[in-house]
C-alpha cells in the first residue's frame, strides 16, 4: 500500500503492509524538527542521554515588547551550573541568560527550566510560550517607528505616577505637523500672584472730549473735578485689567511649567 499524508503538515503515514517503515517515521521526524513552532527556541541537552552540563537551545525568532519580531541565532554550547534549577530565557534584546533566581518580572522570553545533578542534566522543562494575541489592539505601546492610534483611541494613564512624554528638556517635540522642537528655555517672573479667573472689564470710552472750564488769562481750559475723576476711574479699570491679565499669564506659564512644555 502506497504512503498517505496527514492534511496540514504532511506528515507520512505507511500503508499497514509497506516495508521500510523507518523512511516515512525519519522523514516525519525530520520535518516536525524543522517546524518553528516544534523545534524554534527549543532548550535540549547536549547529548542524549547527558553526559554534560551544556545544554544547546535552537534558533528562532519572537515578538519583541514594541510588536517588532526579534531573532536569536542559536547556541550550541550553553553551561548549566551543576546542583541547580536554572531559567534560561532571552531579554528583549535577544540575549540569552541563565537565571539561577527564576524568571524576571520585566520583559523577557522563556525559554525552559533546567534542572542538573553534579554532572549531567537531569530534566529539561518546555516553558515556551506557543500562542499570542496579535492585532493593532493588542500592543500595549507603538512600534519605535511611530505608528497610528485607531480612530477614537483612548489612551489611558496612571493616577500615581502618571506617564512622561520626552526623558529630558532637550528631546525634541513637536503637535499637528509643526518640526520637533526642544523645550523652550526657561521663563522667570518677579511678579509671583496668579489666578485662572480673568474678570470682567468695564471700560470708560472717551468719545467725548473734558470740557474743562476756562480760567486765567487767554481762556487757558483748566480740567475739572469731574473730568479727573473720570479720568481716573478709566485708568483704575485698565490697571486692574493689566494687573489680572499679568496675573493669569503667570498662571498659564506655570501650568505650562508643571507640565514640563515651558522651562
């Protein structure tokens, strides 16, 4: 009877009266190593059975903390300190390490647990994680080249610590479209109150010239009471605009401040 194959990998399946069982068994080993999910980032002992403390983990890639897909090339040689239970898993950088403390808590890849005898490697547990969530709602941060935010995206922050845009005053940024600027230097003011209420102003509009009354020689117009008066009534209100105005600057400026946008 002539060999069938399983529908999704095509693994090889003799007939029950074919001879020579071992090429199609082979050809199925062979394949199901070669498979990513099988045999990438695989943890093995050196030898089988161990003879050693070197243990050799297999190529393959992963997804990395910005969605990007990171590569390990392999390694042929890794030692496993004797008497231990060992993590081996790769940062996101890629770079394989063997943790006698277990797994970090930040971000990292794991890879298997490895435990060892004084000698040789006495069991090697698969701790690769298989499956993922993937799709543009699945990161929880864009990509290092930018990216865009589904329409009507909201992004949360924290109420402890909150979040920081820039690491420093000379990071550069810039809001719809304008070049990315570093943050302005810093702004000083001697006048220190402030306040976020900018009241109303009640102008005197002088669309009437002072009469004044004609005193002396020649008729030379002297100004009257009444006409200083009102005179000083439409300077207070431009001085208390100006004041309250200067007030609610120094309040922006240090709103601005607080937020890092202004030095």
């Amino acid at each position: 009877m002539a060999t069938t194959y399983t529908n999704h990998v095509k693994l090889g399946k003799p007939g029950v009266a074919d001879r020579h069982w071992n090429l199609p068994i082979n050809a199925n080993a062979e394949a199901l190593d070669a498979l990513s999910p099988v045999s990438g980032l695989c943890v093995t002992p050196a030898e089988i059975p161990s003879a050693s403390l070197i243990v050799q983990v297999a190529p393959g890639r992963f997804q990395k903390r910005d969605g990007t897909i990171g590569a390990f090339a392999g390694a042929l040689s890794v030692a496993i300190p004797p008497s231990k239970t060992c993590s081996l898993y790769l940062t996101d950088a890629a770079t394989l390490t063997v943790s006698t403390d277990g797994y970090p808590t930040t971000a990292h890849v794991p890879l298997a647990t490895v435990v060892t005898n004084a000698t040789s490697i006495v069991s090697v547990t698969d701790d690769r994680l298989v499956c993922a969530v993937v799709g543009i709602d699945s990161r929880n941060s864009l990509t290092l080249d930018g990216g865009s935010l589904t329409e009507g995206a909201v992004v949360n922050l924290g109420t402890a610590n909150g979040a920081t845009i820039g690491g420093a005053a000379g990071q550069k940024l810039g809001f719809w479209g304008a070049s990315p600027v570093a943050r302005p230097g810093v702004y000083t003011s001697a006048y220190a109150t402030s306040t976020r209420n900018l009241a109303a102003y009640s102008p005197a509009t002088a669309s009437i010239p002072y009469a004044g009354i004609a005193e002396g020689a020649g008729g030379t117009p002297y100004a009257r009471a009444a006409d200083l008066d009102a005179l000083r009534a439409a300077y207070e209100n431009l001085r208390k605009l100006s004041e309250n105005t200067t007030q609610l600057l120094n309040a922006v400026v240090a709103d601005l401040k607080s937020m890092g946008l202004l030095g």
